[in-house]
C-alpha cells in the first residue's frame, strides 16, 4: 500500500514538473518572437528596450501589447502568430507597413487587434475570421485593398468593426449581418460598390439606437433604405449608444 502511494505521489510531481517545463518553453518561445519583432522595427524613441527574452518570466509581459502613438515603424512578423497568450494587440497611430501577416488569425485569445492609422498595404486576411473571442478589429486609415472578407462574418463575439479610409473595394459582405453582437460598424472612404445586403439592413433594424449616412453635398442625416447604393453614402453604422 505505502509504495502505491509512493509510485503515485512521484507521477503527480512528475506530471508537474512537465507541465511546469512546458510553461516555460512556451514562454521563451513567445519571448523569442517578441524580440524578433523588435530587432524587424525601427524604434527611435527605445520604447522597446524593455523586451528582453531572458526575462525570468516571459509571460508575466505577454497578454497586452500596448504601443499605439509610439513612432515605431517596418513590418509586422507573421512569427507574432505564435502569441497565444496574447489578449491585446495595440499598434494604432505608428508607421508600420507591409501586409496583415495571414498568421495573426492563429492567435486564440486575442480580444483586440488595432492596427488603425498605420501605412499597411495588401489585403485582409481571410485568416482573421478564425479569431473567435475578437471583440475589436480597427484597421482604419491604412492603404488596405481588395475585397471585405466574408470570413469576418464568422466572427461572433465582435462588437466593434471599422474599416473605413482604406482603398477596399467590391460589395459589403452579407456574412457580417450573422454577427448580432456588432455595435459599430464603419466602412467610408473606401471603394465598395453594389447595395447594403439585406441581412446588415435586419441587423440594423434590430440593434440600431440612432443610424447616420451622409449624400455627398448633403448636410441633412438620410434614412436607409434597401436597394440604396453603397458608392452614394459614407457608411457608418452604431448599434448601441450613438457617441455624439
């Protein structure tokens, strides 16, 4: 009896002490990327000095990134969707460029992905329709192109879509009407053509607290009326409180 429980207490301390490797190689591979990404960026303000991969615990840093209005530039790694820890991803208002890294749509428990007001060229990932607990995706003001995956339709748990000042084109995806947790929904200053589906026009008839579209030359609000065409308004929907 005495050496059963022996042989089991040794398996329970083994099994942590495995588990507690596997903790931290997970880490130092998380911190390894981090520091990639820094040596890929320009800093001139040293905001980044503080990535150090040989942090004692790497993982203790790795659930928010926080660097909007930093004045970093150069590319995004597609490594950084090995941060799956990573709840927080924000990098608005710096000069980053190149593509949206496919990878980024690895990333399970991202909450928010702002990447607004940024010079990033390329296309939306299709990819990024996979990120299931995304509550905010801001890539605003950038020189993104091509068509508004309907992949983004997929994304249930998000309550925050801005899209607008880019140069996207074709028709607005009739997928993003099955997301009835949207509350914010901007796409002006871009090129999409057709009409408002339907299935946007049911969302905003049962979510909608107050709606705003503006007729090029026209002061006075509009009202939403299916079959409208989407080249003759600015876009911008709010479900929910309307911000004044």
């Amino acid at each position: 009896m005495g050496s059963q429980f022996a042989g089991a207490k040794i398996s329970v301390v083994l099994l942590t002490g495995l588990v507690a490797l596997a903790t931290l190689v997970n880490c130092n591979t998380e911190g390894d990327i981090l520091y990639k990404q820094r040596v890929a960026w320009e800093d001139p303000h040293n905001v980044l000095q503080t990535w150090d991969p040989t942090l004692h615990n790497p993982c203790s840093w790795m659930r928010v990134m926080d660097l909007g209005d930093a004045d970093i530039s150069g590319p995004l790694i597609p490594q950084l969707g090995g941060l799956k820890n990573l709840q927080y991803l924000e990098l608005y208002g710096n000069r980053l460029n190149g593509s949206i890294p496919a990878a980024l749509g690895k990333m399970e428990h991202l909450v928010s992905l702002d990447l607004y007001s940024n010079l990033l060229t390329g296309t939306i990932p299709t990819s990024l329709g996979a990120m299931s607990r995304l509550r905010y995706l801001r890539l605003s003001q950038n020189k993104l192109r091509g068509a508004i995956p309907p992949s983004l339709g997929n994304l249930m748990s998000l309550e925050d879509l801005e899209l607008h000042k880019n140069a996207l084109s074709g028709s607005i995806p009739a997928s993003l009407g099955n997301v009835k947790t949207l509350n914010y929904l901007q796409l002006n200053g871009n090129m999409l053509t057709g009409t408002v589906p339907l299935e946007i026009l049911s969302l905003l008839v049962s979510n909608l607290v107050e709606f705003y579209y503006h007729y090029p030359g026209h002061a006075e609000n509009c009202k939403l009326n299916p079959g409208i065409q989407v080249q003759d308004f600015v876009f911008q929907a709010h479900f929910g409180k309307w911000d004044k």
